[in-house]
C-alpha cells in the first residue's frame, strides 16, 4: 500500500514525505478491511444502483 | 422589534407583519445584523456578511411591498447560506484554504429560488473544511460554537448554519448534508433540519468535493417545522441545470402543516439504533414516542436486514466519489489542505473501482429494504445524534465518555456521531430533525424522522404534529 500512495504522491506532485506515506498507507489498510464486508453472497445478480438513486 | 422579541420570532410570526407593513423589512435586516456584529466574534457562525446586499434586498422588499406586491412568506426574511452554496458575487470557500479567493459569478439555484422569493440575504455561514468532518472546527476559518453552551461544537458540516439559527442570527439558512451535516447540527443546536428526497432539491451551483455525487444533499435549518415547509417550498422543483435532479410535482406543503398524527404508521427499525443512543437520548426519544402514540400514531417495528452493512456502504461510496472532485486541487495546491484531510483524500483514491461498484450493489440491497419496510408504514423514527454536543476539546481529543463507555468520535467508516443520519444519505430517503429535549444539562436532543422518497410533506406532518404538542419549540438560548 505504501507503494501505491507514493505513486500517487509522484504522479499527482504532492511531495508526501515518508511519515505522511506512511500514515495515509495504513488509513487505506483499514478502510480496505472495512470494505471486505461488502462481499457479501446476497449480491449475486443485483444491479449496482445509478446515481439518481430515486429516480430509477 | 428588539433582539429580544427576534429570538422569539418565526418566519411564520413575522411574515403576516411584514405583509400588513407593520414590520419593515428594513428594520428586521438590520436587527440581524445588529444581533450578528454583538454575537459572531463569539459564536463564528458566518465566515462573510453581506451587509451591503442584505440592505439593498430588504430596501428592495419593502418598497415591493409598499406598493402592494408581496411576494409571499419568505419576501423581507433574512437567510444564511452554508458557505459551499453558490452565491453570485459573494466569496464561496467550502470551508477551505483552496477557495479562500473564489467568487462565483452565478447563484445555486436554490439561492436564486430564495432571492426570486424575496428572501434577503445575510451572508454565508461556517462549515467544517471541505465538509468533511461534524465538528466545525475550522482550521482557516475558526470553531462555530454552540449557542447552548460555547465550550460546545455546533456540529457540522453546516455548524455555522445550526448555530446562526439558534441563535437568531437568521430566520432560516440552507446548508448541505452528505452523512448528517444539516440534521446533526440542527439536532445539537435545538432547531429544525431537513434533508429531503436526493433529487428534490436542484443541486446546481453547490461546490464539488464538499460531499459524494450521489450522498450530499442541499437542506433547511429553521425555528420551526412550519418555517421549514416555508423555506422548501419556495426552493424545491424540477431544475435541468442538475442532471441529478428530479421531475417529480412539488405537493402544496402547507397543507401537512397543522395535520394530524393520528392513525399514521410509524417504524422503529430492529436492533440498529438500540445501543447507539447514550441514556439521555434514550430518555428523549423514548418520551417523544410515548407523545407520538399519544397522538393517535401507531408503532410498528420493521426490519432492514443488511443494516450493518451501512457504514461501509456510504463511507466507500462517499469517499471515491468525493475523491474525484479533488483531483484538480491535489494537482495544484495540495498543502492547502489540513493535514488530516490531506490524508483523508489520498487515501480515499486508493479504494479499487470493483469495491466501489460491490458498495453500490449492497446499496441497492439496502434501499429495496428501505422501500420495503415504508410500505408497512408511513415515516421511521430514530435519534437524530446519539449524544448531545461533545466539547470542542472533546473533539480535538477523539473520543467522549459517555455512560462510562469511552467513544470514539473518529472512525475508518461512518463516525459516530452520524450513524443515525448517514443510512438515509445512502438511501436518499426524506429526514428531518426536530428538537424532542434536553439533557440534564441543557443541551437540545434530536428526534429524526424519515419519510418515503418524495414523502416530504408527511415527514413534515409528523414533525410538525409532534412539535405542537410539545414545549420545546418556545426554548431558546440564553446569549445575553
């Protein structure tokens, strides 16, 4: 993850420095096993939903 | 008038003065901005005044008005607008150092729906950066405090707006909600807020990155829920500037004002708010229940299986739609943002597009839940926040003790604070907080309730009906 928040860092010119690395690497860490609860079996063949949710 | 009779005073109370000209326009503008030079520096609920525009619209109302062409209830009244709502010709910062500068040449559709109505505006209020945060602690702007008690936040995002209207530094203000940011400030401030339906309101002329493209939400806080049917009226309709913008009638408001509660159905949803409320919640929302059924409404208990699922739900979804906003900014002025938002931001490019899509899907799981357990019953009832306002100490340390439980008033998903607000950014279903007690201490307590899409005019019956049968309305402030 490290890596990926420097190539963003790179690509974007933000000049994260390795503490600033460091810490937003490990946000993404648990945000990411946050998000694991979203694979869930009850979603086969659901559509995902488009953006003016009330008017679909 | 004084500033006295003003706290007192409603859109609803004042509007029939100024229609028979007994109240000048002229003379309510400048009591408000009298009322805001003696109290801002203490509260920071507005970021700009705009003087200069106030007096020429109320010069403007009143002569109107003289000449017998009065425009309606929000003709002559003085409004704030959250400062990531477009105004033409006025600084518009999303709370940020990145727009310090920015000026819009255009209005939000919804400001020019105000000004077409009459409304005069008083300038723009505070909001936590970017709006991604519920405290109102602004890093470039300062800390909104709350009027009940100014050791305490307003909460946020739309902290400038709740506080402004608690205190009477407005009649009404609009303000922007992507996971509670109306109803959480409305809530611990002790006034009214609605977010409606996703798609009620035009959202033209709101700045990108203060929320997710499908989450955020233009809203009204107001004295009243009758003054918030006032203000949605004159807003709400069909605007093809905002593709995300729905073609649905606009039903006559008033009509659900002064409506009975009697024999509608009112859900609780099963094992989800239960242990989210700290025990003085618990006691408000327990007693405005007994008064709802006391009304003639009947409880039922529904069931959204998925609950559980909400928080990563709107946090993933939020967090990559509001990410893509920024990407210009990144590019050019990173170090303008603070460093936690920095982090937030950069972070949040990181989350695969296939989990953005699977959190869409369960979103889709979770409304058809939603869509169900309202066609068992009319409106949901829930706490708005499950604590009053922490300290802003509190929250420049994390965590609050409540009950003896430490809290922790930051999280990977939804924060705590907004985990009764959030699921109904994720559902774009119609809520509205209505103030229903205090603590032992004399903070206001928020009742939520949450109407079927479109269903605006019955959450505002419900709200309206439990509001005159209660006292808490007629409390103010105390900012002598």
């Amino acid at each position: 993850m490290k890596e990926a928040v420097r190539q963003i860092s790179e690509q974007y010119r933000l000049g994260l420095n390795e503490e600033e690395i460091q810490r937003i690497a490990q946000q993404a860490e648990e945000a990411n096993v946050l998000f694991q609860q979203l694979f869930i079996d009850s979603i086969d063949g659901v559509m995902p939903l488009p953006i003016v949710a009330r008017n679909r | 008038m004084t500033e006295k009779d003003l706290e007192g005073m409603t859109i609803a109370e004042l509007a029939p003065q100024i229609r028979s000209k007994k109240l000048s326009p002229v003379e309510l503008t400048e009591l408000c901005l009298k009322r805001i030079g003696r109290l801002n520096p203490l509260l920071v609920a507005y970021t700009t005044v705009t003087e200069d525009l106030a007096r020429a619209q109320a010069q403007a109302a009143e002569s109107q008005i003289g000449r017998g062409d009065y425009l309606g209830p929000l003709h002559g009244m003085p409004i704030s607008v959250k400062e990531n709502i477009c105004i033409q010709g006025v600084r518009t910062t999303a709370g940020s150092k990145t727009l310090a500068e920015w000026v819009p040449d255009h209005d939000a559709t919804i400001v020019e729906r105000i000004k077409k109505a009459g409304a005069v505006v008083l300038g723009k209020t505070n909001m936590h950066e970017w709006a991604a945060g519920g405290t109102t602690i602004n890093p470039f702007y300062g800390t909104t405090r709350n009027p009940w008690d100014t050791s305490r936040v307003a909460a946020g995002s739309s902290g400038g707006s709740g506080a402004a209207v608690a205190a009477s530094l407005c009649l009404a203000s609009l303000g922007t909600d992507n996971g509670g940011s109306v109803r959480n400030p409305a809530s611990v401030c002790g006034v009214v807020g609605l977010k409606p339906t996703f798609g009620r309101l035009s959202h033209f002329g709101g700045v990108d990155g203060s929320g997710g493209y499908s989450t955020d939400h233009f809203g009204i806080l107001s004295k009243t829920v009758s003054d918030c049917s006032v203000v949605l009226q004159a807003i709400a309709g069909y605007d093809p500037k905002d593709p995300r913008c729905a073609d649905e009638p606009v039903p006559d408001y008033a009509k659900f004002i002064g409506a009975p509660a009697k024999g509608l159905k009112i859900g609780l949803i099963e094992n989800y708010f239960d242990d989210l409320m700290v025990r003085d919640v618990r006691t408000a929302f327990d007693r405005a229940l007994d008064q709802l059924q006391a009304l003639g409404a009947e409880v039922e208990t529904v069931t959204i299986p998925h609950m559980e699922l909400m928080s990563p739900v709107w946090a993933c979804i939020t967090r990559s739609e509001n990410a893509s906003a920024h990407v210009p900014y990144l590019k050019t002025r990173p170090r303008d943002y603070s460093p936690g938002l920095l982090s937030q931001i950069v972070s949040s490019m990181l989350i695969p597009a296939g989990t953005y899509m699977t959190a869409q899907r369960v979103r889709r799981l979770i409304c058809d839940e939603f869509d169900e357990a309202l066609s068992q019953v009319d409106v949901l009832l829930t706490p708005t926040s499950p604590m009053a306002a922490p300290t802003i100490e509190e929250c420049k340390q994390g965590f609050v003790i409540a009950d003896g439980k430490q809290i922790s008033l930051r999280d990977t998903g939804v924060n705590f604070r907004s985990m009764g607000t959030a699921p109904f950014n994720v559902t774009g279903l119609p809520a509205l907080s209505v103030c229903c007690g205090f603590t032992a201490n004399g903070l206001p307590i928020g009742l939520q309730i949450v109407g079927r899409a479109f269903g605006e005019g019955t959450v505002l019956q419900v709200a309206n009906a439990y509001e005159a049968a209660t006292e808490w309305k007629h409390k103010r402030p105390s900012l002598s």
